[in-house]
C-alpha cells in the first residue's frame, strides 16, 4: 500500500520570491517547487490505484482551487513535525486553507468510495496547512532570519494542484 501527499505548488514567480529570501537567510536555492500539503493518506492506496487516483484527485482540486485563487499569507516560521521548516499561515488565510483541507477530506472519501481518508494529522478539525520550506532536522542562525521575512507577513499564490508517493 502507497501513501500520498496532496498539495496545491506555490505558483512559479512566487517560489522565485522565496528562494530569494532563503538565499538572504543562507540556505540554498531549492530545486523542487514550494508547496502547501492539504492532506496525506497514510499507506492505504493499492500500487495499481495510485496514479489513477492521484490524477482524478488533483483533477478536482485544481477545478476547486482556480476560481478561489488561493493565496498563502505568512503569519510565522516555524519546525514542524521534527524534520520541516516552514510558514505557518495568518488567522485569514488559515481560513480558507482550511476549508480547502476539509473539502478535500470530504473527497478523498468519496473519490475512493470510502476506502481511504487523511491521515489524522491532516484531519480538518485540528491541521495547519503548511508552507514546506526546507527540510531539517536541526535549527541553526539562518532560521532567525527566516523569523524576520516571515514577520513582513508575504503572501504567496496557491496555484497548482500535485500530489507526491511515498513507500
């Protein structure tokens, strides 16, 4: 069984704006695109189903997401989950992500006929969608400097629905 990562990708002027503040901070410029997770199934997706469902599912999201045009405003950085650097969104984006997250819940269940749903860290009554930034599992000097960008409060375009496998 497959798990999988749903996110809607930061849109590509954006993730040019952020990588510019990361080489400001001292990080490295990223290769991969800056993203939001919605949601992750955990281990639940048969092989075979995997690519059909990740098709269909990002299919729906992206027809959901065109006409809201998401933004992601920053409230602050933070290190989540022990290993991801990230923003944490503003009490008025927080909002509408998170009403993106529960329509998302609520179609991963329907989409898969009720075989699969997020995972409870991604569930809609307690999840933050966050803004994946880098990946670490220790915090050194540069992250005070991420402290600063994140207290301009930027905003950044939610513009194209993904998902991402894992084993």
């Amino acid at each position: 069984m497959r798990s999988m990562a749903i996110k809607v990708n930061v849109s590509q002027l954006d993730c040019e704006k952020i990588d510019n503040f990361l080489e400001n901070a001292g990080y490295k410029r990223q290769l991969k695109k800056y993203h939001c997770t919605f949601g992750f199934i955990e281990k639940m997706i048969p092989e075979e189903e995997t690519v059909t469902f990740g098709q269909k599912i990002t299919q729906l999201l992206q027809d959901y997401i065109d006409p809201l045009q998401p933004f992601y405003e920053v409230e602050k950085v933070a290190h989540v989950f022990e290993h991801v650097i990230a923003f944490l969104p503003t009490a008025k984006s927080l909002t509408q992500l998170k009403e993106i997250n529960s329509w998302l819940s609520e179609k991963v269940k329907e989409v898969s006929e009720g075989r699969w749903e997020l995972n409870e860290e991604t569930q809609p009554q307690a999840y933050i969608p966050h803004l994946t930034l880098w990946r670490t599992r220790r915090l050194d000097d540069r992250f005070k400097k991420l402290e600063e960008v994140a207290a301009t409060h930027p905003a950044y375009h939610l513009s194209q629905a993904a998902y991402v496998l894992f084993n």
